[in-house]
C-alpha cells in the first residue's frame, strides 16, 4: 500500500516544487496575459481560452482554434477590463496560431516582449497563466526538444506540466521574454511532457494580397486586417472590393488609410465609395470632397489625382443623376483632367478629355482628342473604336469610318478573342453601310469562331441580311431559318424568312410561311403585302390586289407603289 502512494506523491511534490520558485519578472509579465472569450454568428458563446500582448498598441497572440467560427470576441484582462478583438492579422491552423489586433481602451496595454534567441535544450522555461489574483505561481520546467518550422521558425517539446486551461498561456526564458504558445498536450506522456508553438513564427503570420482565398482566414468572421506593404495593401484592397459587403470594404478602407495616410489611393478609392453610397444620401458627397482634397493634399504626383477626380466626376455624369451635387458637372470634371494634363502631358488625359467631349456631344474635340491619343504610345483597338464612333456621328463617309476600324481590329490579339469580339461586330456593320456585305459576312463569320458559336438569334437576323445583300441565298435561307428556330414568336424574323423565299422564287414556301403569321396575326399588315407580291409571281392579280388592298387597310406604309404598278 506504501509503495502504491508512492508516485503519487512524488508527483505532487514535483508539481509543487515546479510552481514554487517564481522568477521576479512575472509580477509585471502576468499583466499580459488575458482571457479570450468568443462567439458565434448568433453572439452565443463558442469558446474561451487565452492569450497574450505582444505590444502595447494591442497586438496579440493566441491559438487558431479558439477563433475558428468566431464572429466576434473580446478579450478580459488580468485586471477585468473587457476590449473587443478588432482585427486578425494572420493565422496558421496547422500550428494552430493566430496573431490579431485588440481595440485597446487605454493608452497602451501591458506587453510581452518576443525572444529574438531560440532557447537551447537543457534550458529553464515558465509557463505564465491566466491569473486575476495578486499573486501568482508559474508552472516551470525544461526545454526538452526543439524542432524547425518554416525554415528559420521553432516548435518546442517542453519538460513541463500543463494543465488544460493553460493553452495558448506564454512559456517564458529566464530572462522573461516569451518564446512560445502552449498548446494542448497530446501523446502518451501529457503529465510530464507539454509543448509550444514559436511565439517568433505567431508574430510571422501576416495577411498578405491572397489572404482573401485563405480557407483559415474565411473560417473567421471577424474582420482582417491589411497586409503590411502598400503595394499588397492595394492589391488586397482591389481584389477586397469585390468581395466583401459594403459595410466590411468601408471599414477596410478606413483601416487602409489609418495604416497608410500618406497614400493617395486610399483617398481616391474612399471618395469613389463615398460617392456610390450617395445615391440614396447626398450628405456623402461632401465626406468624398473631403477626401478629394486630402488627396491632392498628399499627393506627390498631383496630376494623378487632378485625373481621377475628373473620372470620378465623368463617371458620376454618365449616371444621370436627377440633381446634379454642386458643380460636379461635365465641364468641372474636363476641368480637372486638363489640369492634370498641364502637370504631364499624359495620353491616358487626353483619352479621358475626349470621352468627357463626347458625352458633351462635341464630336470635333473629341475626335482631335482621340486623334492625339491614336499617334501615342497608347493606342488601342478601344482607342481607334472611339474614333470611330465620332466620326461615324459626325457622318462622315464610311470607308473613312472602315480605315479607323481596320487600325482598331489590327490592334486586337490574333486569332481575335472573345473579348475583343464585339469590334468585328461593329465593323460588320460599317461594311454594310459602306456597300459592301462580303465583307460583312467575313467579319460576321469571325465574329461565329471567336464567341465559338455562342450566338443569338439577332446574329443570325443581321448576317442573313449581309448574305441576301451579298446574294448568298443558301446562306440566307440558313440564317434566318436558325433565327425563327430560336425565337418563333419574333414576327420580323417570319416575314424576312417569307422575304429570302421570295427572293429565290421559292413562292410557294413563301406563300406558306406568310399564311403561318396570318393565322395567327392577322392584322400583321406587312405579311398581306409579301403574300400580294407572291401571288404578282404567280399570275394571280386579283388575289394580290386584295391582299394589297388588305395591307393598306392595316396601315402598311410601302404598298401604295404596288397598288399602282399592279391594280390599275
């Protein structure tokens, strides 16, 4: 029976003797460590645990799994004080670490100071918990392993006990600095044996430009932080835009701002949210001015933002907005941009001067603008297609609209992608207009291979008409035969299916398929004049001149000139 008692025994005076001796740092070090409690989208407690300052502006560390599926949590100091988490900064759930940022209600908090030197084997190590007593007594023991992790970081195996309300407690050196993050013990031996994840690699977690995809990161809900550079701090921001909720994307763009004042971006990009909240509160107008101004304030290259000022005013215009704010108007916002380019004579201002004339409707100054912009190293198909469509309103003669359409489709990628499709669209369209459908249906039939055939039944409708222009009529009759079969009900599809038959002297067809739309529209006007002039073909006048007769009745304008010829 003695020897029974024996071990427990030993134990519990190892145990005691292990908690007895406190070093003089953890009087000041335990007022750095709090508890963590945090909650689920319901706001019903998930988990509490423990954590730790590592700066005295809040940032802290704990472990990953304390927060997976938090959507809030806050955390209660050794004095009581509760602070909420604000931000999470990065996270590894392999190590099981999480480094974020406490909304601090004070000045600065009481802070641990992260050990720069990887305590050896054999060395002395404390575990410092949660505590909101006065006194306070450490669990010690020693390092027994250490291990790599990620190349230059370290994961301990710990000579130690650890109770199980101590994870994510500090393990300290001698000199009170923390090296480690406990962590649950696991394995055979969890009385003597316990371990810790490098506090050095928990600081190294970040949240870098492709966080937003991190399956860790998304397990979170509470709000992350940005990256710590500015290049990925705006690429973080740009791809952020688009998915997050508005609400989460304004508060990144204050963090972004706070984090990097002297960066214009975070003005420019706040002042377009401001903006696209206004629709419905024009208050927010004045909070975007005062960005805008900010901007400028700040800005190194000033003509960057004079340029994105009259963009956002240009953009703002193009809305059609039912009270125009202020003097945010076209000439406000051509204003701007020439001023920017007074600053540096910059293609990209020009291209927006002309857009702003063209939507002004001064096609001459935004033709001589595009113009400019076509001579400089920024040409583009988008470019040549603007200087298109300006001369194309200002009515010039279509082979010079085809000239700047041929500059515009040289300049797409080979073979043409279906990006750039809709440009050989449009040039299909010229060709047309300049009297030349073969053309046309080329362009057309390259339209058909880069959208790889995925077309709709207007496609086909305006490449029958270049086909029956082109005197293609097989192609024709195929063409508007697949433009009925994907939208029967559209009559003018019918009638020109009617047309195309008559073309060919396919009468009878024609006769049938004008029959078809009578039957069920028989007040269509334009079906009683196709089916006269079927019925001329066939020698059968009387019966042409009723239907003529019937078209008239109906309101058909183009028959007078067939009652004439034929009815006299």
């Amino acid at each position: 029976m003695k020897k029974i008692l024996i071990l427990p025994l030993l134990l519990f005076f190892l145990a005691q003797g292990s908690m007895a001796q406190t070093p003089k740092w953890v009087e000041k070090a335990k007022r750095a460590v709090f508890s963590v409690v945090t909650y689920d989208k319901n706001d019903k407690m998930l988990n509490t645990g423990n954590g730790f300052f590592v700066s005295e502006d809040g940032l802290a560390l704990s472990d990953y799994s304390l927060f997976k599926g938090a959507e809030r949590a806050v955390v209660i100091t050794a004095e009581g004080k509760q602070m909420p988490v604000s931000t999470i900064l990065g996270a590894n759930d392999m190590y099981d670490v999480i480094k974020f940022r406490v909304a601090i209600t004070e000045k600065k908090v009481p802070a641990l100071v992260v050990a720069k030197t990887t305590p050896a084997v054999g060395t002395d190590a404390w575990m410092l918990p949660y505590s909101t007593q006065k006194s306070i007594a450490c669990v010690s023991g020693k390092v027994k392993e250490v291990s790599k992790v990620a190349g230059e970081y370290h994961y301990y195996t710990l000579g130690m006990q650890m109770k199980d309300k101590m994870v994510s407690c500090p393990v300290m050196n001698v000199e009170g600095q923390v090296f480690g993050i406990a962590q649950k013990s696991s394995g055979l031996d969890t009385v003597t044996t316990c371990y810790a994840a490098g506090a050095a690699f928990a600081m190294a977690q970040k949240i870098s430009a492709l966080s937003l995809g991190d399956a860790a990161l998304k397990s979170i809900g509470i709000r992350k932080g940005l990256p710590d550079t500015e290049d990925q701090a705006l690429v973080y921001l740009f791809m952020a835009s688009s998915s997050l909720s508005s609400e989460d994307y304004g508060k990144l763009l204050d963090d972004f701002i706070r984090q990097f004042p002297a960066n214009t971006d975070g003005y420019l990009r706040r002042a377009n949210y401001y903006v696209a909240k206004a629709k419905d509160n024009q208050s927010w107008f004045d909070k975007a001015v005062v960005d805008l101004n900010q901007a400028l304030k700040v800005a190194q290259k000033k003509d960057d933002v004079y340029y994105n000022i009259g963009k956002l005013m240009y953009a703002y215009q193009l809305s059609k907005p039912e009270k125009t704010y202020k003097d945010w108007t076209y000439d406000t916002a051509l204003k701007n941009v020439r001023q920017a380019f007074a600053i540096d004579p910059l293609p990209i201002y020009v291209q927006l001067e002309g857009d702003i004339l063209f939507a002004q409707q001064d096609y001459a100054g935004a033709l001589a603008a595009y113009e400019k912009v076509n001579v400089s190293n920024m040409a583009s198909a988008g470019t040549f297609f603007s200087a298109a469509k300006t001369k194309e309103l200002l009515k010039a003669e279509p082979k010079e609209i085809l000239v700047l359409m041929d500059s515009c489709i040289s300049r797409c990628p080979q073979p043409i992608t279906a990006d750039f499709a809709p440009y050989l669209l449009e040039r299909a369209q010229i060709n047309m207009n300049a009297g030349q459908p073969r053309k046309a249906m080329l362009d057309y039939d390259a339209y058909f291979k880069a959208v790889n055939g995925q077309v709709n039944d207007v496609f086909y409708y305006y490449r029958e008409q270049a086909a029956l222009k082109a005197r293609q009529y097989q192609r024709a009759l195929d063409d508007i035969a697949k433009a009925v079969e994907l939208n029967p009900a559209d009559l003018t599809y019918q009638a020109e299916n009617a047309v195309v038959n008559l073309r060919v002297g396919r009468y009878e067809k024609a006769i049938e398929i004008l029959n078809g739309i009578l039957k069920n529209n028989p007040k269509y006007g334009e079906a009683y004049r196709l089916l006269g002039l079927c019925q001329v073909q066939l020698k059968k006048t009387d019966e042409a001149c009723a239907n003529f007769k019937k078209a008239k009745e109906l309101g058909d304008p183009n028959v007078d000139e067939l009652i004439k010829k034929y009815c006299k």
